[in-house]
C-alpha cells in the first residue's frame, strides 16, 4: 500500500511523531505550512478558537497529490477538541482524493480527544481506518513505542 503522511504542527510534537510513522513505514512525508504566525499565547488563543468556530485557513501548496496514494494518514495536534484549521482547510480540499484516511495526535489530552474522529470523518466523507491519540506527557517520556507499533500495525493490515 503506497502511503503518504501529512502532518501540522505548532509546537513540534506532531512533528516528532509524523517523522517516527515516517520512518517506520518508508513513506513519503509532507508538511502543512500555513502563511500566518500561531506562536506565543495569542496565537494559542486564535489557534483554539478558529478550531472551536470550524474555522479554515489559508495554506501553502502542496507537493504530494494525494490522489497518488491508497492511505493518507493525517498527523495533527487536537485544538480545543477539534480538527486545527490548517489540517481542516488541507482535507476540505483534498477529501475527493483521498481514498482512505488514518489519524494520528499528540495532544494534551491524548484519548480523550476520541470525538475528534468524528469531525474528522464527517470532514472528509470517509470513515477513519486507523488512529492513534497520545498524550504529550506519554510522547515525551518514551512510553508510546506499543501504542505506535499497534497503530502501525492496524495500517500495513489495511
């Protein structure tokens, strides 16, 4: 299965993590870059409420037609309990090409972000095929090799 991972990051975290799924699965791998600054605390406070809203943001091309690909897995930080507006903005426009979609996030609330897949299948009009939720806490103290290598599993069985 020919893969593809797109990834948006704000702090790093989902950075880290899209580059582990990245290696592990010798895909190609792409980032979501948007043309506005998110740093500092009024860029959390925008960030969250632009999610919260459902709001879409302006981002630059892409390289990787996901067309290409039989899975796009979508790596994201949660904001507010929802899709970030980059990522929203990516897979609103790219949701007839992609043929299946798998979720991976570090945030800080990790599992229990779960109704977050239902924004997300609703944005793409397809059901998710695999996701992984981990916590920050859980990404930073190493504790996350088995969730991974589960969810990486569930993918090469797709």
């Amino acid at each position: 299965m020919k893969s593809l991972i797109v990834y948006y990051s704000r702090t790093g975290n989902n950075e880290m993590l899209a580059k582990i799924l990245q290696e592990k699965l010798g895909c190609e791998i792409e980032k979501i870059e948007e043309y506005i600054n998110r740093k500092g605390v009024l860029g959390f406070l925008r960030s969250g409420m632009q999610a919260t809203f459902k709001k879409m943001s302006e981002i630059k091309p892409i390289k990787n037609d996901p067309k290409d690909y039989d899975l796009v897995v979508v790596v994201s930080p949660i904001w507010a309990g929802h899709i970030p507006s980059p990522v929203r903005t990516y897979i609103h426009f790219n949701r007839e090409k992609i043929e299946k979609i798998a979720f991976a996030s570090v945030s800080y609330a990790g599992y229990g972000n779960k109704k977050v897949l239902k924004d997300l299948e609703s944005l793409a009009s397809k059901k998710v095929s695999a996701h992984l939720l981990l916590k920050e806490k859980d990404l930073r103290s190493q504790t996350h090799f088995s969730a991974i290598e589960s969810f990486l599993e569930t993918l090469r069985e797709l």
